[in-house]
C-alpha cells in the first residue's frame, strides 16, 4: 500500500507524492510515485506524463508521512 508523503525540497515549493515504503537508514535517494504539487498541479520542471522521480537526499530537507484513510477513521480522545 502506497504511503503518501509530502517532499520539502531545498528552495522549492512543497511535493505531494507516494512511495512504496519508508525510506532507510543507508538510503541515498527518495524514489517519489505520482509527484504533483499540493493542489495537485503539474510540477514546472517534471514532464507531464513522468509517473516516478527519483531524488537525491541532499536536495531534501525534511518529509512528512500523512495518516492513511485507515488511521483516520480511528477516533482518539473522547470526552464525554
């Protein structure tokens, strides 16, 4: 199942893209499936029809990992 994440590229705007699991400890690049913008909008500088990019970790400063449909069905605190 595919883990959505969003990208925060050095001086770039923020990518939304999946990938298949979460990247290791020796891992040099982020291989990013379906890369688009936040409002899912075309990337300038990707060609239209590119499924699958490939980027170098030096060029990322930090991801984030968003919940899944699943982990947001669960309900947290009840207050009653």
């Amino acid at each position: 199942m595919p883990i959505s994440i969003l990208i925060h590229i050095a001086n770039e705007e923020t990518i939304l893209g999946e990938i298949e699991q979460l990247p290791g400890i020796n891992d040099n690049l982020l291989i990013v499936n379906n890369p688009r913008k936040r409002d899912g909008k075309d990337i300038h500088y990707v060609e239209a029809s590119v499924t699958t990019v490939i980027w170098p970790w030096v060029r990322i400063n930090f991801i984030e990992i968003l919940p899944s449909d699943e982990e947001e069905a669960i309900i947290g605190f009840v207050r009653e």
